[in-house]
C-alpha cells in the first residue's frame, strides 16, 4: 500500500504532461498550413524587399541575381536628393496635415448631430454618410472627376448660376490637392461617424445633465465632457485615418495622374511610378521610408491623444 502510494503520484504527474505536449505538437501540426503561407507570402517579401533596399536590383537583373550589387545606404541617400521624391513628400504632408483634421471634424460634426440633434430618419442618414465608404474608391474618384470638370461638371454649372465662373479644378496646381482632399473627406468620414457614434454612447447622460443644471452650455458641455471621454475613439479614429491618408494613392491615380506639375503626385504614387519604370532597390527604399514616417506619425498621435494617467 505505501509502495503504490508513492509510485501513483509522479505517474498522474506524467499523464498531463504527456497531453500537454500532445496539444502543443498538435497546434503546431495544425497551425503549419498557416505558419508557411504567412512566411511565403507575407514575411518572406518584407524581408526580401528590405535587403533589396540595400541592392541596386532593377528590372534587367531578375534573370541574372548574381549580377545585383550591395550599394548600402546609396538608394536612401539617393532618395531624399531626389527633388521629385521630395516634391511627392510635400504633397503627402499637406494632404494628411489638411485631410485628416478636415476629415474627423466633419464626422465629429455629423455623429453629434446624429446622436442629439436629428431624431428622424436618423438610420436613413447613417446608411447614407456610410455608403461612400463601402463604394469602390476608383468609381468614386470616377464620378467626381466628371463633377469637377471645367466645362460640363455639375459644381461649375451650380456657380455659373450665381455668376461665378469656377476654375480648372485638377488641372490648376492651386485646386488639384484641396479637390482631392475635400473628395477624400467625404468618402472617408463615414467609417469615422460609426467610430464616433459609438463613443458617444459611451458618454453617460447624467454629466451632462448635471453639468447643465450648473449652468453649463452645449458648447462647455461638449469641450469639458464629451471630447475628453472621447478620447480612446479619436485615438483611434485618428491613427486609421493618417495611415490611410499617408498611403493615399487612388485619388490622384484616376483624378490627376499626379499633374499637374506633379502637385499631386504622392510618395506611393511616386514608389508605384519607379516600381512600374523597373527601380526595384530604389523604389523598395521610398516604400521603408514611408513606413518609418507612419510609424513615428502614429506614435506621436498615441502620445499626444493617448491616456494622461
């Protein structure tokens, strides 16, 4: 009895053991399938295009590997040299310091108004503010070129009623950009005004209510109560749409082709151009800048809107 007393434990011991490995080997089997496509096609490209950053890889050189050479940091320095590269940057710049804030203030406005002020009809107007987004962005690009043009488009046509004559809205290097951000802003604010109605019904009732009873208004009410609860939902809300802006490609691609005078040319525009000309190494390059840029943008966001605590 004290013999088989002692001996049970370390074999009741063994038995969990052995399952756990068991399952352990089993996730493993089963995860192999997904484990080799993530490597194949996902790691294994990132990898491969940052060493070919530090190559001078072209289009000539795929049937010849042994003939591509390791030039360093030439392709980078090469990069910020390149006055068309730097012109490209500008043009994102603008686009996400103007588009962004345009873009979350105007589904700020439309959740408010959502969530206190329109009563009616209120889910014909969120279906409505969201269908831009769910719509292909090449058809919408499509549709509001031929708004915008000069000779037969409907926004020319309305201000010729009242006597003003609207200009070349993408083929002026003053109103390309700001046609392409205020077209990027109402098709991008709709997946924002969801966002942002759902902190807002986070926000909880009674401190306005109370505040209000002190003599607060709708505007202090909002300023001291609403943006600060809201301030995980514009994080958020506002690091998703900076990477989108900061990658923006579509837009100029069908509206402007990146004219005129390359005022709307964008960095990804500019690396599809040198990928598309066969400057592999120089264009995998622009691609790891842009990705340094988003990566410092958004900690920068998380450390301005992030929590104070």
């Amino acid at each position: 009895m004290t013999a088989g007393s002692i001996s049970s434990p370390p074999s009741s011991r063994r038995r969990p053991d052995r399952g756990r490995r068991r399952e352990v080997v089993a996730g493993y089997v089963l995860s192999l399938p997904f484990l080799a496509v993530f490597l194949v096609f996902t790691i294994g490209p990132v990898i491969a295009s940052f060493v070919m950053s530090f190559t001078d890889l072209r289009s000539s050189d795929v049937r010849n590997p042994l003939a591509v050479a390791f030039v360093g940091v030439e392709n980078y320095s090469k990069l910020f040299a390149d006055e068309t590269f730097r012109k490209a940057a500008f043009n994102t710049a603008y686009f996400v310091v103007i588009g962004v804030p345009l873009t979350m203030g105007l589904a700020l406005a439309v959740a408010v108004a959502l969530d206190s002020g329109i009563t009616r009809l209120r889910t014909f107007f969120r279906v409505g503010y969201y269908l831009p987004v769910v719509t292909s962005i090449v058809a919408v690009a499509v549709v509001w070129r031929f708004l915008l043009d000069p000779d037969s488009g409907i926004v020319n046509t309305l201000l010729g009623y009242v006597g003003i004559e609207g200009p070349s809205w993408l083929k002026s290097t003053t109103w390309a950009m700001p046609s392409i951000i205020v077209m990027s802003a109402w098709r991008n604010m709709g997946s924002l005004v969801i966002i942002f109605l759902a902190g807002l019904q986070v926000v909880p009732k009674e401190m306005h209510e109370a505040a209000a009873i002190d003599g607060a208004g709708p505007w202090a009410r909002f300023r001291h109560i609403t943006l600060p609860m809201l301030r995980p939902t514009l994080l958020f809300g506002g690091v998703v749409t900076m990477i989108g802006y900061l990658q923006f490609f579509e837009e100029p691609f069908v509206m402007t082709r990146g004219g005129p005078l390359d005022s709307t040319l964008s960095t990804a525009y500019y690396t599809y151009n040198q990928f598309g000309f066969g400057n592999y190494s120089y264009a995998a390059a622009m691609a790891y800048v842009l990705f340094v840029v988003i990566a410092l943008v958004t900690a920068l966001q998380f450390k301005w809107l992030g929590s104070k605590d």
